[in-house]
C-alpha cells in the first residue's frame, strides 16, 4: 500500500516536469527563430514523437519497454495499424536495421504527414536508403479476406466478403453524360523527387505545380477513362490550399455542386497518396511486386460506424470488393488491402465513391503514375456505357 501512495506523487510529478520542459522548449524556439508560428511547428513536430509519447505513456500507466525493442505503445500502434501486419517479420522478412512502427495517415482529418517545417534537400534521384514493401494482408484478426480479396477492418462490424462480392456490379451509366469524377481533397500530396522530376515545395513532401502533385495522378487516370470511351470531369482544385485543415469540408461542398450538375456520375474518385515513414525517419515505399517500377494503389471506404449517418458505405464496400478482385485477377499484388473505417471520407454523398491512395510519399511520381494507370484499366473494365 506505501508503494501505492508514493507512486502517484512521483508520476504526476514526471507530468509536471515533462510540461514544465516543453513551456521552456516553446519559449527557446520562439526567441531563436522570431517566428511564433515556426516554433510552434516545430513544438508540434517535438511532442507528437513516438519517444516523447512513449515515455509519458509509460510514466503515466508505469510500464516499462517490452525486452525485444517493442514497447507496449508501438504493440498497440502495430496491431491497429492497416499496414503494419503485412511488414512484421511473421508475415514479410524485415531488412536490417528495420524500424518496429511506421505511420498511417488516413483519418479524418487528416495531419501532415511529416513535419511542417522539414527542410529537404533539393534532390536530382531518389534516395537509395528508401525501403520497398510489398504490402499484402497480414495476420491479425482484423483482417477478412476470401481468395485475392482482403479488407482491413476498423470497425466492429462483422465483414464477409464472398457476400460483398456477390452484390458486387458492374457500375452501368445513369443517363446522358460523365460518367466519372476525379478530385483530390488533398491534391498538393507529392512523391520523392526523382530524375527531372523535381518541384517547388509548398511544404514537405508537397508542391502546388499540378504537374507533380495528385492532379498530376488524376490527370493521368482520366486519360485511361477516356481512352476507354468514358467521359470524365476531372476536379484540379487544390483543396487543402493555402489551408490543408478542413479539406474534406471544402471538398465535400465541391463534390455535391458536381453531383448536382451531373446526375449520371457513377463513380466518384478520391486520389490521394499515402505517408509511411517510421519513428526513426526511415521512408518506405510500397511496390507492387512483379510489376517494373510500380507503386501499389489501396482503396480506403468510410462506414457509419462513428454514428454519423451513412447509408452508402455497404454498397461502396461491395463496389471495392469487385474493383478489387478485378485488379487481382490481372495484378496479384497491385493493390493493397481494402481498409475499411470509421469516417465517412464524404463518401456519404453517393454511391460509388472511394478514397484511392496511390502509392506513399516515398514512391517517384512514375512509380505512382504506372499504378495509377493499371488501377484506371482495371475500372474501364467494369464500366458499361
């Protein structure tokens, strides 16, 4: 019982002196760099590392570090990650010097994915100390899978997929006019420089030249729509600038004015790409496999789950399925797993509406490009006029 009464003093202590130090980090950035908004950022970047996080955390519940280098922190992050399963060494050999966590930016909202005021250095080639994955479903339970199709699952809702893929159909033309909407709620997304393809950064890993951001990607898509016969409206506004917070709200407003336009949208498109990046700065890139220079594409479906209303998310759940099993069936590991959350993602707003994140910022803008263009072939395919 002693043990008891002294250990909550000392933990909340441990608190006070840990906020104690960060007011004095705040107050040593502000006068060093005279730029309020700049020491904030880099404040920001300081208390969300997974060592300060970690630290607290153990403080506070008063655990120490697992003795094989995981601590409970990055257990927890591993097991409810989306991509994590598939990069643990019971699933895929981990190279050495291998991180234990890697991030997921895909909530709503979403934040940076790396820190706001990184300098990067101005490049000509990709950096050789990327590391590549081939990301692919994992063990855990989360995960339904039924022959080439698998979905992450965030929810609690029980998932069967032979069922999704049953009310899987083709999506069929409503009426005169586009078929297809591409926009971007986060189109100053960018990949890794690499050869000529290099840009003015409007923030780490970001640029507003729209020929190397996700309209680029989008632009790209289109291309193979229409060459297929589809007609599509490609939206290039950048929604998470000059502000990247509230994107999704901007966007959604976007995409309803477009809806209303046109009645005979199908298929609505949400192109993005993801950030994996480990605790210790290590950049992954996924690859998909056999396939020269290609990054892989995953599909990201929103649910009612968070108790806001969302009558499509079955039916857009189903759509992913068939568009999965269509990419398999050509491309075994093109495609990573489905992952379905808790967010809406505004794919509330209709049926036939995915999130699509092509590639990581660790991938070129080529490698983005060729997955880009398979995963559009694959959705021709499906698409009847």
């Amino acid at each position: 019982m002693r043990k008891n009464r002294t250990s909550k003093p000392i933990r909340h202590r441990l608190r006070q002196g840990a906020a104690l130090c960060v007011l004095m980090i705040a107050a040593w950035l502000v006068w060093l760099t005279g730029d309020p908004a700049a020491a904030m950022g880099r404040l920001r970047a300081l208390a969300s590392s997974t060592q300060v996080t970690t630290a607290l955390l153990s403080s506070e519940l008063g655990i120490q570090p697992l003795r094989d280098g995981l601590s409970g922190w990055d257990r927890l992050v591993l097991a409810q990650s989306s991509l994590l399963s598939a990069t643990l060494p019971s699933t895929l050999p981990t190279p050495p010097n291998a991180p234990s966590n890697t991030e997921h930016q895909n909530q709503e909202p979403e934040f940076p994915d790396v820190g706001e005021n990184d300098e990067l250095p101005t490049t000509t080639t990709a950096p050789d100390n990327i590391i590549s994955r081939t990301m692919v479903a994992g063990s855990s339970a989360k995960y339904v899978t039924s022959g080439n199709v698998s979905i992450y699952n965030h929810t609690d809702y029980s998932l069967d997929v032979n069922a999704l893929l049953a009310a899987a159909t083709d999506l069929p033309a409503r009426g005169k006019g586009p078929q297809i909407l591409i926009y971007h709620s986060h189109a100053t997304e960018a990949y890794t420089m690499d050869g000529t393809d290099i840009y003015q950064e409007s923030d780490s890993y970001r640029t507003l030249n729209t020929d190397y951001n996700m309209v680029r990607i989008g632009a790209e898509m289109k291309a193979v729509f229409e060459a297929a016969g589809l007609e599509v409206i490609h939206d290039t506004t950048l929604y998470d600038y000059p502000s990247y917070n509230n994107a999704y709200i901007r966007s959604v407003e976007g995409v309803a004015k477009w809806l209303d336009q046109y009645p005979s949208l199908t298929l609505i498109l949400d192109i993005h790409r993801d950030a994996l990046a480990a605790s210790d700065g290590t950049i992954y890139k996924t690859s998909a496999g056999t396939i020269e220079n290609c990054a892989q594409v995953m599909m990201v479906l929103g649910s009612d789950a968070s108790g806001q209303t969302h009558p499509n998310w079955k039916a857009n759940l189903s759509l992913a399925a068939g568009i999965q099993a269509a990419i398999t069936n050509r491309w075994t590991t093109l495609a990573r797993p489905i992952v379905l959350r808790t967010s809406r993602f505004n794919q509330h707003l209709s049926t036939g509406m995915l999130l699509v994140e092509v590639g990581s910022h660790g991938n070129t803008l080529q490698e983005a490009i060729t997955a880009a263009r398979l995963f559009a072939r694959a959705v021709s395919g499906i698409m009847t006029t």
